[in-house]
C-alpha cells in the first residue's frame, strides 16, 4: 500500500497551505484585496502548468514570483499604481483590535512608498527573501535592491517618527 501522493493530492496540499502567505503578500503589494485573490489566481494557474518542473518545495517561492511578475505586468499594462483604500482610525485597544489596527498602520506606512520601494520592502522583509532573489524576483541587481530597501526603511522611519510626534502610537 503507497502512502506517496498523486500529483493532485500534492497541489491541492499546496494551495491550501500557501493561501494565507500568497494572499498576504499579493494583498501588500497591491493593496487590493480583490486585485489579490486574482493575483493568486493566477498564481495557482501557472503553478499547475508547471507542476511537473517545479521542484519539490518550490512551489511557494515559483507562486511568489509569477505573483510579483503578474503584478508588474498589471502595473505597466494600466500605467499607475492603484491606491491603497482608506483604512479606518485607530480602535480602541484590546489585543484583537490592536492587531488589526497594527496591520492596518503597517498598510497606511507602506502606501506612502513608491510601487518599487514596497516591492522590495514586502519582499525583502515580510517575505524574508533574500536580496540576491528579491534582486532576481525584481529583474534588479543586488546594489538596487539595498539601496531601495535602504531610502525604503528611511522613509519609513520618518513616517514612525512624525507620526509619534503627533501622538500616535510609537
């Protein structure tokens, strides 16, 4: 009796346990939760198309990429970027509450990058890649990717640092 699993088996794996994290990331550079899923989508399509080459646990980075590839794509398609949408103010505080306003607050710093700084920045530090395949990812080299990561991080501090000042949450 085989316990290994049929190809189906091991895709249907995949997309349920990488929908959270494609989601999550699709979602950060778009900031379109509908812009997302089909962005994801699309992901799952190519990925299954390619599910023979695709080597054993890469599929996640391979979804990643087509995601980041589609996303340029769309941008350069519509010539500018879609807004991110307003998020409501700060809740009160509880521990559900925060965490949603946290996120929230991370979504209102990242609109305030330019559509290459968020990539590298989602990409780089939320997705915890690495430069050499955000660089890869990006068709970027190494240096662009920390220097943009680098004025990326620099405009985020000043952001942080303005908005304590005004009596936001440090």
């Amino acid at each position: 009796m085989s316990t290994a699993m049929t190809p189906d088996e091991a895709f249907t794996r995949f997309v349920k346990e990488s929908t959270p994290t494609l989601t999550r990331t699709a979602w950060l550079l778009t900031g379109d939760r509908e812009v997302a899923a089909d962005l994801v989508q699309s992901a799952y399509v190519r990925t299954l198309q390619a599910w023979g080459k695709v080597a054993d646990g890469a599929a996640t980075a391979y979804a990643r990429r087509v995601i980041a590839n589609e996303n340029i794509d769309r941008w350069r398609r519509r010539h500018r970027e879609v807004p991110v949408p307003d998020v409501q103010d700060r809740p009160a505080a509880g521990s559900f509450e925060t965490r949603i306003a946290d996120a929230d607050r991370v979504v209102r710093m990242l609109a305030e990058l330019n559509p290459q700084q968020r990539k590298v920045v989602v990409l780089r530090y939320y997705d915890d890649l690495a430069e050499d395949d955000v660089a890869r990812l990006l068709g970027m080299s190494v240096q662009a990717v920390r220097s943009t990561a680098h004025r990326a991080l620099t405009k985020l501090r000043r952001h942080y640092a303005a908005e304590a000042l005004e009596g936001g949450r440090a």
